[in-house]
C-alpha cells in the first residue's frame, strides 16, 4: 500500500505516513531493514507480474484469432494443471485405450474450477490469517 493510499485511509497528510515510516524503520536494525525492503519489492513485483499475467489471458482468451485463442488456452491448461501427463489416448481400427497417468490429475473442466477455486480460498484464508488484526 502506498504512502498516498495509507494518508488518504487515515486522514493525514502523505508526508506525515513517510515520515512514520521513516522513523519506524530507523529503529529496526539495518538487516532487518534491508529484509523488510526486499520482501516489500518481491511483493509488488510478484502483484504486477500476476496483473500482467491476467491481462494477457484475457487477451488472448477473447481474440477471435485462432492461433491466440489456442495459445491462451495451452497456458490455461498449463496454469491448471490440466497439460502434461494428464491422459494419453492411442486410437487404432479396432479399439481405443486411454491410460491415466497420475490419479490426483483433474478430468474435468469442473473439477479444474473447483481446484482452483480451493486454492484461492485457502490463499485468502492464509492472508487473513497473517493480517495484524486491526484496532
């Protein structure tokens, strides 16, 4: 969250949020400062990467190309867990066979939703539970 956002939230002038934090991390020692730093940057490169991760799906997902179409949805599966070593299917004249490979692999589209929806669940549950309870 940013020095703006957090002043607007509270009321204050921005200035007064950096100078907080300024003082605040004047009192830690430097390699905890250093450390609270990285993971600050690590933070919001991951968030911009997955930002831009989303648009690009999207994009992809609704080109009406063909070959955009199928590249989204190739890293859809990838993203999933649907492609690799999910089923492999050998179809000659006289019968068709499919091996499963990997039994924890989903089979459906829904079951794929719903894996994800659990981890986005379980994930959000994680944040909040190491969120500092507010006053």
């Amino acid at each position: 969250m940013s020095c703006e956002a957090i002043a607007e939230l509270e009321d204050v002038a921005p200035f007064a949020v950096e100078r907080s934090v300024n003082y605040m991390l004047s009192l830690l020692p430097d390699i905890e400062v250093l450390r609270v730093r990285n993971l600050h940057i690590a933070i919001n490169s991951q968030k911009e990467r997955g930002r831009k991760y989303a648009l690009a799906m999207e994009r992809l997902l609704a080109s009406d190309n063909s070959r955009d179409l199928d590249r989204g949805m190739t890293h859809f599966e990838r993203a999933v867990g649907l492609a690799g070593g999910g089923v492999n299917v050998t179809v000659d004249n006289r019968r068709q066979t499919a091996i499963l490979n990997g039994g924890d692999q989903p089979t459906s589209f829904e079951e794929v939703m719903d894996r994800v929806r659990e981890r986005l669940l379980a994930e959000q549950r994680e944040q909040a539970q190491d969120a500092p309870p507010e006053n």
